[in-house]
C-alpha cells in the first residue's frame, strides 16, 4: 500500500492505527501548523521550522456537502470538513464518505484512508481522509 500524497502524511507501520499528518512547529513561538512548509511562520515570521507528526484526531468544525463540482476529476456528492486538530491546526479535507445527513460540529473525527487507484507500479494507492470517531 503506497499513500497518494506522502508528502502530507504517513501511513501507519502497525495496523489499526491512525495516519499521522505531516505538519511543523515554529522553533521561536511554538505555532504549530499543517501542512509542513518552509517559507516561514505564520504567527510570527521566523524560519525556525522544524517537521512535526499531527496526531490524526481533532473535532469537527464545519462541513459542506458538494454537489457540484468543476473540475471532472472529483466527481460529487462529496463531504468537505474542517477539522480542528488536537494538535492545534485546522485541517480542511474530504469525509470518508458522503453523507446526506449533516454531522454535528465538534463531532470527535480521525483520519483513515480510502482506496485511491493503483500506482504505475500496480501497487494500490490510498489517499488520507476524516472520519467520525466511533
């Protein structure tokens, strides 16, 4: 199993857990965000910028389902979420599944993975996503 976009998060080494997300912490005032990027801190300037691994739990923030989408490549229905991560950052992805029935906000969630296609090497892809914490 390879992931879509290892470059945002990584897969789990032991079965059962969480993908883990790929963020940073500012070295100088300790702001923590998503995803990893070096052009310097949001809060405060520095580049001070070190990796960090998001824990993939958070709540429920906001949620839209999509029913009509421009780019053919994302075919909807589809559920948008914003998930306030226990870490701090607010992640903004896509619901496991669609819901027609919308979640409540501060519904405790946690990132899975959802089939995503095959690699050019035939090896399956899966692609991060947000789920409600059962």
């Amino acid at each position: 199993m390879q992931a879509l976009k290892p470059e945002l998060y990584a897969l789990p080494e032991v079965g059962g857990e969480p993908p883990m997300l790929k963020g940073g912490r500012c070295g100088r005032c300790g702001y923590t965000f998503f995803p990893m990027q070096a052009y310097g801190c949001e809060r405060c300037g520095s580049t001070e910028l070190a990796p960090v691994s998001l824990v993939g739990h958070g709540r429920l923030v906001a949620s839209a389902r999509v029913l009509l989408h421009a780019r053919p490549e994302r075919q909807p229905p589809f559920v948008v979420v914003a998930v306030r991560l226990d870490d701090g950052p607010m992640v903004r992805t896509l619901l496991a599944q669609d819901t027609e029935e919308p979640l409540p906000v501060d519904t405790p969630m946690a990132t899975c993975t959802v089939a995503a296609g095959q690699s050019e090497s035939g090896e399956p892809l899966v692609d991060l996503r947000f789920a409600p914490e059962h």
